[in-house]
C-alpha cells in the first residue's frame, strides 16, 4: 500500500468543516445530504450574489435532485441540530440557522419549546439576506397567583349581602347538604373575589367536585388555584383544557407520528387557538396535520398552525371551504402558467423574413460585363 501525501496547498478560497461533523455526523448520513449540508457552508461564506439566489429550487438544480430531496436533507440535519428551519406565514421555507456540531450531537442553535435559545450563528434566509442572529433567550411565563386574604366576619357579611355571591353560597350548602363555616365562606370569596372567577365557573368546579366525590371547599380551592396557574379560568377554558389534552392531541401525534407524552404548554396554547379562538373541529385540524406531514414531511405545530391560520384568514370553516381555497388555488397556478408560456412563445417567435424584389435582368447585364 502506498502512503498518501495530502497536501493543504497555497489556495485560500476554502470553506471550513468542523471536525466534529466529519467524525459524529456524516458516517451515517446520505451523500447527498452531506453534500446539501456543504453547500450551506460554502453558500453563507460566499458573495451575496449567491445569497440572493439561495433556494430550494436552486440547490435541487444544482444538485440534479428533486426539490423534495433537498427538503428531506434539511429535515435530517434539523432533526440531527445541525441546523434549525423557519418558515414564513405562508408556511413556505424563508430561512435557516446553522448551528454547531457537538460530540452529543445535540444542538445550540435549534429553537426548542421554552429553554431554548439561538446562538450567535448566521441566518441565511431563503431570500438571500444573511446576517448574524440576535442572541435571545426564551423564558417561560408564569402567572401569579394572587394571595389569599383573611377576611373578617364583618367583611364575609358584606359579601354574602353580594347578590352572586350570596346565590353560590346558597348553592354549596345546597349540594353539600350543610351550612358553611367561615373557612368555606373565606374559599368562597377567595375564589370570586380575588382570583376573579365567574360565580358560573366556581359553581361548576363545585359540582364537578361533588361528583367526584370530593366535599371540601378548601380542597375544591386548591383545584382552582392550579387551574388558574395553567391560565384556566372559565368552564369554557377547562372544557377546552380537557379535550385537547385528550382525543385531539392523540390524534394529531398519531399523524405526526410522536410518541405518546405530556404535551408541551406551547403547542397545547396553538391547539387552543386552533379549538377555541378558530372554532375548528378535529376534521380541520388533522387535515392540516396530513398537510404538513405531506409538505415537510415531518411533524410542526408551527408549519400546522399557518396552515390553520391561513385558512382561518381566508374564512374556511370546513373542509368544503378549504377544498374551495384547493380549487381557486390551482386555477391561480394554471394562469399564472398559462401567462409564463404564452410570454416565452412570444420572445422565441421567430422574425418574419421580409420578401426581397429581384431585378433578375439588371443581375444578368452587370454578370456579362464583368466577364
């Protein structure tokens, strides 16, 4: 065997791989997603010419492959963290961070649910702009919960003088089959008074709890107090709550093809707009979810949701209006078609070639004198 000189030669025109990719990463990876992935590299160090004309299209070009194949590339290296994929409110693909390889592989620049945050890296949108990206951290929100107050037997007569309050008293000691003592009636107007809860709402967590056969007021409080901290506070947001913790987010991970788990409090507040502010049924919500899955081929709350968000903006209700929105959509495409041929066929029509008139004897006397 012969030994191999590598030589680093005199050329400093070069794009820079860190080790770490060569030797965690692109053993398992298909060639030609490594070669999409060095493309990127070469593409964000280079003129802005060639920033300008980044997209899907013009890697699938340059590579001779289907545009689908370079979004399955940058799928797998988003999945890997070696970058992280944006998209605009059409849902189409506007940008990508490149982030850096680990000996983990786990990622330091890809946009997670509350903790994380993006690094320093350069943002290479699809429309050519590059610029190194804002560092920001994501911190969760919390809600505060306001502190209990010790009311006094004076200040607990004036609010059962209160017209709502005094019907849920009356309420409780109905269902509970006893008179309230002031540690009830303190929980009572905790609830109304300084967590700020219809007297609709408490009355149904009361009777819910009932049901379930739970019977103390401080209890039934403590329940309420956890609500509020997950933003709940109405029985149309514990309705919500219940449903989409349950039927519609196994279906939507049955389609994107996640693992059964605790949702994230992002995407349950996505899947509330979508239920609650939209008024969109599963039907709606799992047809966009097979749209995404058809278009990115994995699965995004996010793409999902400017789905949702498009058609809501286009006032689609059912399936019948999007398929409505399908049809006006491929009637665009077919003009828009129809204008780019007929505008080649004009630039490639040939000149018309203008009819000379011959005077064939004057050739012919011209000819003989020459001779």
């Amino acid at each position: 065997m012969c030994k191999i000189v590598l030589d680093r030669g005199s050329s400093l025109n070069f794009t820079s791989v860190s080790n770490l990719f060569i030797d965690n990463y692109m053993i398992d990876a298909n060639g030609e997603f490594v070669k999409i992935y060095l493309y990127l590299l070469r593409t964000v160090n280079s003129a802005s010419s060639e920033l300008e004309s980044l997209s899907t299209e013009a890697i699938a070009d340059r590579f001779s492959l289907m545009e689908s194949d370079v979004y399955r590339a940058l799928d797998y290296w988003e999945q890997k963290g070696l970058l992280n994929l944006t998209y605009n409110n059409e849902g189409k693909l506007s940008g990508i961070v490149l982030g850096h390889a680990t000996n983990t592989a786990i990622t330091t620049g890809k946009i997670l649910h509350q903790d994380a945050y993006i690094d320093n890296q350069v943002y290479a949108k699809a429309s050519g702009e590059s610029f190194p990206a804002v560092q920001t951290t994501s911190v969760a929100t919390t809600i505060t919960v306001p502190k209990k107050s010790s009311y006094t037997p004076t200040q607990m007569l004036k609010f059962k003088e209160n017209e709502a309050v005094g019907d849920l008293i009356i309420m409780a000691e109905a269902v509970l089959g006893r008179t309230l003592n002031p540690t009830d009636l303190n929980c009572i107007i905790y609830m109304y008074n300084d967590l700020q809860l219809h007297t609709d709402y408490i009355e149904f967590l009361i009777t819910k709890s009932i049901d379930e056969g739970i019977k103390s007021l401080p209890t039934i409080e403590k329940e309420a107090v956890s609500l509020y901290k997950r933003g709940i506070t109405s029985k149309n947001d514990y309705k919500l709550d219940e449903l989409i913790r349950g039927k519609i987010f196994a279906a939507i991970y049955n389609v994107f093809g996640f693992k059964t788990e605790t949702p994230a409090k992002h995407d349950v507040d996505l899947v509330r707009k979508w239920v609650g502010e939209f008024s969109y049924n599963e039907d709606m919500i799992i047809e966009a979810c097979h749209r995404t899955m058809a278009q990115i081929h994995k699965g995004n709350f996010q793409y999902t949701d400017r789905i949702l968000t498009n058609w809501f903006n286009s006032d689609a209700k059912t399936l019948d209006d999007v398929k409505v929105l399908d049809l006006e959509h491929s009637k665009r495409q077919e003009e828009r078609f129809k204008t780019v041929v007929s505008s080649k066929k004009t630039v490639a029509k040939k000149p018309k070639i203008q009819n000379h008139k011959y005077d064939f004897d004057a050739i012919k006397k011209r000819n003989n004198k020459g001779i």
